[in-house]
C-alpha cells in the first residue's frame, strides 16, 4: 500500500480564490501520481466523489485559508479521506457542538472551561475526514461518529466510535508557522489488499491491511510548515482499537 498526502501553501500576497487552490489540487495530484492530469481527466462517481478512471487509486481534496492537501492511496479496494481546517474563531462553534458533537465530545471540548477551538478543530475535521471518505456532504454531520470515548476530565481517548465494516485508520496533525496561523488535518485510509504473491501465509490468508504506517507527507510549495501528529485512531472489524490522545 503507498499512502501519500500533499501540501501546498500559497502566497499571502492577495486574495486566494478558490479556483486558485482548486488548480494547486490537480496539480499536487499530478505529482503525486507522477502523470499529467487535468479537471477533465476526473469522473464523478455516483456519490459525487472524483476518480481517475482506469487507474487503481482513491484520493481526496481539502483546501482552507491559503492551504492546499491531497490524500492518495494506492492499491486494491482502498479507500481515502481528508480533511483541512485553519483554526480560527468560529461564532457557532458552540452550536455547532451541541447540535452534531456526542456527550464525550462536548465534555472533551469545554474540559477547561471555556470552548477549545484547538479541540474543536480536531473532532471537526476527523468528521469532515469521515463522511468525504464516505462520499458524503457536511450537511450529513450527524451520521459521522463519535471520536472522543468518555473517560472523564484528562483520561479522553480518541476512538472510532461505530462498527467498523473494514479495517479503517486515521491520522491526525496540527500544521503551525510559528505565531502566525495555524491549520487541522484530518487523513484517513479504509480498507485491505491482497498481500504480493510469495507472501509468508499469515492467520488473516496474508492480508495486508490498509490501517498500517502514517502517510507519506510531502510539500510542494516553496514554504512550508511544521507538522506534527496529534492523534492517531485505527479500528479493526474485530476488536476495535483506541489510542491515547498525544499531549
């Protein structure tokens, strides 16, 4: 399995259009994959996700403030999802929270007291990371799972909150310049490949699981930032998996 995500950061001189960072996609995207492709090279799928037609890949496209990322999986029946957040002051945070946020979530968020926008952004993203995996719209936010379990002020875990039909992985990463702005992605990769021919047989009929190592990262814009991962969530079919939140 090749797991990559992309990342381009574009000038702060001017506005940035969407279109701009809509084009900055496609062109990540061609590096990535390492051929030529263009907006009329993708097909929409009956969910409304793009594809390449002919081509063993998934990927997905997030973009926010002046940032651009795409995730690509190669291989199999895989499956990816990301999500991209510059984390600002929302006005309807809270609202936010209490319409499509669970218990734990809200008990995670306003553990200090007041709303945590780092927080926020993180349970955020992990949804909008879920339901572009899915193929779904933000308008569907209260299908995605809870990402937080409830063990009180402190003792959080950051899980998979629902059944797991296949084996399913998130990562997610907090990118900073400095004093200056600050963004959440969320990255998440579903599903198994058959495991090359000549594979030691393993308990599983030598599966090679989607839920493995971190993805690749890669920049490819002049500047960049520092990336640092803050959570990451893997849940099997059976037994489902939690980790620790990274402090």
């Amino acid at each position: 399995m090749s797991f990559l995500i992309g990342l381009s950061i574009l000038s702060n001189t001017g506005a940035i259009h969407k279109r701009s960072l809509s084009g900055e996609a496609v062109r990540i995207l061609s590096l990535l994959e390492g051929i030529p492709i263009d907006e009329n090279s993708m097909v929409k799928g009956e969910q409304g996700r793009p594809f390449l037609p002919g081509r063993e890949i998934d990927f997905n496209i997030a973009h926010s403030g002046n940032l651009t990322a795409v995730s690509l999986v190669k291989g199999g029946n895989l499956r990816t999802g990301c999500d991209l957040e510059r984390i600002r002051m929302r006005p309807r945070a809270q609202e936010i929270a209490e319409e499509y946020f669970s218990v734990s979530e809200r008990n995670y968020l306003f553990s200090r007291g007041a709303l945590d926008e780092t927080r926020f952004y993180e349970i955020w993203t992990l949804k909008e990371c879920f339901l572009k995996l899915r193929g779904l719209s933000v308008f569907d936010m209260a299908a995605a799972p809870s990402f937080i379990s409830d063990g009180g002020p402190g003792k959080e875990k950051f899980i998979y909150g629902a059944a797991a039909p296949r084996e399913i992985s998130f990562w997610l990463y907090e990118l900073s310049e400095g004093e200056g702005e600050r963004y959440m992605l969320a990255a998440a990769v579903e599903g198994a490949q058959q495991a090359p021919p000549g594979t030691p047989a393993e308990s599983d009929h030598s599966r090679v699981v989607g839920r493995g190592s971190p993805p690749d990262i890669r920049w490819f814009s002049q500047s960049s930032l520092a990336c640092k991962m803050t959570a990451e969530i893997k849940a099997a079919p059976s037994p489902t998996e939690t980790v620790s939140a990274k402090r």
